[in-house]
C-alpha cells in the first residue's frame, strides 16, 4: 500500500493510463506499429517530391530532409506530452471539465495525463531516428553554436507544437465546436513547418510561417545549421531564435489558458 501511495497525483495518473491501455498486449503492440509507421509518410512524401525535381524551393533533398527531420521529432514530442488536450471540448460539453475542477490538481496537467497514449511513443522514436540520419547526411557545418541549436531545434519545436495544441483547445471553453480548425494549425502547422518556406505564396508565407511563427519550427533552424541565408530575406540572427519564439509562444498559450478556465461556466450553471 505504500508503495502505490509514493509519487505525485499527476504520475499515479500516468502509471494507471499505461496499465490500462497496455493490458491487452495485442492490441497495444497494433496500435504501437501503425502509429509508427504513419511517421514515414513524411519520408515518403519527400521521396515522391524528388523523384520529379531535382530541388525544392531551391533546397536539395538532404537539406529538406534536415528540416522534415526536426519536425518529425518535435511534433511527436508535443503531441505525446499534450496532444491529449484537444479531447477538452469533450470535457466540455459532457460537463466532466467539471469534476476536473474539483481536484485541488492542475486543471491542464490532469487533462494530459488522464488520457496519456503510450503507443505514441513510437512516432518519437522514429522521428529521433530521422533526424539523427538527416543530421549525418545534411552538409551541416558543424561548430558550438550549430551543436546548440542541433539539440535546442527540436525541443523548442516540441514546446511551439504544445503551446498550440493548448491555444487551440482553449478555444472550446468559447466555441466547443473546434476540431477542424484546431486541426488546421496543429497537424497542417506541423506539415507546413517541415518543407522550405519558399515553396509557399506570399501570403500564406507570411501568415503561417512568419506571422504564427511556423518557420522557427525547422526551417529557420535548419538554415542555421547548414550556414545558409533566408533566400527570402529573413535576418541572419532570426535562424537562432527558435528557442525564444517557442518561449513566447508557450507564454501566451498559458496566459490564454488561464483566461478560459476563469471564463468557464459549467454545464449546470
């Protein structure tokens, strides 16, 4: 008995999601191969891109790999730690958002981990895989500035990918209504941050990648580790702010969060 009362409340939730979805061994094993696999459509996608041009953007195939690379590890990051806090509007609308707030816990800390998916681990370990080649096969031009940014490019991306997954499911405290378009900054937000921004029009360009800051996810990253310069203009000393962006990014999404939760009304209300 003591032994199961030793950890925090957040970590008795995560060992019982993993219990609970890891007893039908079968099962788990299926749903862990095939969100695996699912990763390599990235990889896949890329190979059909160059079978038919001998660039993209005006970036080679192992440059593009560098930043499909970095992607490919953050995204699966995010959505692991708090991809789970989409299901809010769920939480919502069935009025189980308030039994949450009853718990002297984090309203947004429990939402993460009482539908924690362990079989998501294996996108992580896949996309760690490919951005380790896309490291040794890109003409990266190593140096102590590039091995910081090698190791920072894709957490920081991970902490953008999670603060918008949180901004958006925020939303629902308003607008319960929201997949779709979460799903459009989120998942399309991750398909955007992995290819060069310069084979997007303008004024999408300057909306995803630079107005909501998708191109400090890979690309920007990915230019400062192959010594290039932004073909679109793009100041040198941008490349090495991802981590600062995915900083600020974070900041809002918690200030927006808390904004909805002191703005929620229970369903019995």
């Amino acid at each position: 008995m003591q032994g199961e009362r030793r950890g925090s409340p957040y970590s008795r939730l995560l060992v019982a999601q993993i219990r609970s979805q890891t007893q039908y061994r079968f099962s788990f094993a299926i749903d862990l191969f095939f969100s695996t696999v699912l990763t390599s459509l990235d990889l896949v996608t890329v190979w059909v891109l160059f079978s038919v041009n001998d660039s993209l953007g005006g970036f080679g195939g192992r440059d593009v790999l560098l930043m499909v690379g970095i992607a490919a590890l953050a995204f699966p990051v995010a959505d692991l730690v708090v991809g789970n806090v989409e299901r809010l509007r769920v939480f919502v609308r069935s009025g189980l958002f308030d039994a949450v707030l009853l718990r002297p816990l984090s309203p947004l800390l429990q939402l993460v981990a009482m539908d924690f998916a362990p079989r998501r681990v294996g996108r992580v370990v896949q996309g760690t895989a490919i951005y380790v080649v896309a490291l040794l096969t890109a003409p990266v031009e190593w140096s102590p500035a590039v091995w910081v940014i090698v190791v920072l490019a894709p957490l920081a991306g991970a902490l953008f990918f999670g603060a918008v997954f949180v901004f958006f499911a925020t939303v629902a405290f308003w607008w319960i209504d929201t997949g779709e378009i979460a799903n459009a900054f989120t998942y399309g937000g991750k398909d955007v941050s992995a290819y060069p921004m310069t084979v997007f029009g303008g004024w999408f360009r300057r909306f995803f990648a630079y107005g909501l800051g998708f191109a400090f996810v890979s690309y920007l990253p990915a230019l400062a580790m192959l010594g290039r310069s932004d073909p679109l203009g793009v100041p040198d000393w941008l490349r090495w702010c991802s981590p600062l962006t995915a900083l600020s990014v974070a900041v809002l999404a918690a200030l927006f969060w808390r904004t909805g939760v002191r703005h929620y009304r229970s369903t019995g209300s």
